[in-house]
C-alpha cells in the first residue's frame, strides 16, 4: 500500500516539474512565426503576427505561474497524504490550464479590437 501510494505522489510531483519545465521552455522559446503545431492557437491570436506575439507570451506567463502551483499543490498532497489525491490533483491541473487560457482570452480582447488592430 505505501509502495502504491508513494509512486502516486511521486507521478503527482513529477507532473507538476514537468508542467514547469515545459512552461519555462515556452516562455524562453515562443514561436516565432504563427504555425499549426506549437503556441498558442486560437483563430483570434492567430489574426496576425502582433497578435501572436502577445498571446503567446501572456499564456507563457500565465502558465509558469499556474506550474508553481501545480507543482506546490503537489508537494501538499503528498505531506498531508489526502485522500482522492489524484482527483484532487486533477481537477487543480484542469482549472488552471482554464484559468490560463481565459486569462488570455481576456487579455486580447482588452488589448486588440475584432479586426486585429491594437486599441491605445
């Protein structure tokens, strides 16, 4: 039992280093040119480049942030050994990739109008 519980934990922690680690290379290495494969994809962030520039970098941010708490939500769970750990982890990992993308949803459309163009 203790052999299970502790792989779980370790799977837990492991997610949220891993969450971190991704994020940070996002963050350091955006890409560059809007594409089909890596950043953020929405049609609005993909209007032009300015537009995805800035989308990708607020994501990147935004999800450095929620990694730290993925990862210290992690470290929690395995201290105070909670019961549904894994549940508890999941849905902590579900709200905050929402969380992140709604942040930047936000963000653009304070910051760019419908046609793409930044507002002053």
């Amino acid at each position: 039992m203790l052999e299970t519980s502790l792989s779980l934990y370790l799977i837990i922690i492991f997610d949220g280093l891993l969450f971190l680690g991704l994020s940070y290379f996002y963050l350091k290495r955006p890409p560059k040119k809007i594409n089909e494969l890596y950043g953020y994809r929405t049609r609005k962030s993909m209007a032009n480049q300015d537009i995805w520039n800035a989308a990708n970098r607020r994501n990147a941010e935004d999800l450095v942030s929620y990694s730290w708490v993925l990862f210290g939500t992690g470290v929690l769970l395995w201290i105070f050994q909670l019961s549904y750990a894994m549940i508890i982890h999941l849905v902590i990992m579900l709200v905050g990739l929402a969380i992140a993308m709604y942040s930047t949803i936000r963000y653009l459309n304070e910051h760019f109008d419908s046609n793409g163009k930044k507002l002053k």
